[in-house]
C-alpha cells in the first residue's frame, strides 16, 4: 500500500456528531434493515459502535483524497490487497 497514505482513526479522537453521521453512513452502505430492531436505525447504530469498541471495525482516514469510512477488517484487507494490485500495475 502506498506508504503513509492511509491512517487509522481512533474512534475517541472524532467528534460525538462526526462519529455518529460515520457510523450511520456505514449502516446505510451495509444495507442493514433498519426496521430489525425496536430502535430503527439507532439500534444499528450502536450495534455498529459497539463492534468498534471490540477492534471489529476500523475508521480509515486517506490522505490524498481525504476522505473517511467505517471498514469491516475483511474491506480493509480486501481494499489493501487490490491497492498493492494497482501499485504493482503501475495505476
């Protein structure tokens, strides 16, 4: 992966309100169904803050386009195993 262009954010340095429109922006993109829990989309919200807490998720921050997301571990391998693919191709 391109060195230095890709930061992880720890969750406790974001802004209460900037945290929570990231992690609503994730529970939309997943497509979670917010009508499964009582709670709509705030019990997907702190479902998703939950799994932050235990490592699952991690926010991922770009430097060159400075953009932010949530990623599950399995996007964020997925995400640097086809960014090494572009580098090797010369993209």
């Amino acid at each position: 992966m391109s060195e230095g262009r890709f930061i992880e954010v720890p969750a406790r340095m974001l802004p209460a309100d900037t945290l929570e429109r990231l992690l609503a922006e994730f529970v939309t993109r997943q497509g979670y169904d917010t009508t499964d829990t009582e709670q709509g989309e705030r019990g997907w919200i702190d479902s998703v803050r939950q799994q932050l807490d235990r490592g699952e998720l991690l926010i991922v921050h770009d430097l060159q386009t400075e953009f932010t997301e949530v990623m599950t571990l399995e996007q964020w391998q997925r995400f640097g195993r086809q960014l090494a693919d572009d580098e090797e191709e010369g993209e």
